[in-house]
C-alpha cells in the first residue's frame, strides 16, 4: 500500500521591484507545487514542509537566487490538504 502524501497551502506576496518566476529557478522546486499570478507577485505553493521549515527554506532560497529581499515577503498558511481533503 503506497503512501498518502499530505501537503499543506501557503500563499505568498511579494513586495518587491525585483520579482522572479520560480518556475524558472529550479532551486524552488524544493518547496513544492508552485503556481503564480501573471506578474508573479503572489505565489499559491502546495507543500509538504511544515510552516517552520518551508519559511527558512523560501528566505534562503531567495536571498541565494533572487534580489528579492526576505523582508517583504508575507507567508500565510492556508488549510492542510491530501486525497481525503473532500471527506
């Protein structure tokens, strides 16, 4: 029997003249699924990091590959999902 992978919703904002596609920068994949609006300025990422570690990781991962500075960005948790999440 294989595993239920679980994840959890965390949006993103961006205040920042620099912003990036993550989609671009492979080193982001780490984070999870990853989806943006058009200009990229708020990101939808399904992952499996809990809210401690997925923060750490987006700060470093922005400070090593972007010029986006950490500060003004707003993490928000949304709801845990997974394959029963319409139970």
């Amino acid at each position: 029997m294989a595993f239920l992978l679980w994840y959890t919703n965390y949006f993103v904002d961006i205040k920042s003249d620099n912003l990036i596609d993550p989609k671009k920068i492979e080193a982001f994949e780490k984070l999870g699924d990853i989806f943006t609006n058009g200009d990229f300025s708020s990101w939808h990422v399904k992952s499996q990091l809990d809210e401690e570690d997925f923060n750490r990781h987006l700060n470093k991962l922005l400070s090593e590959n972007t010029d986006i500075d950490p500060t003004g960005v707003t993490v928000t948790k949304g709801i845990d999902g997974g394959p029963l999440k319409m139970l």
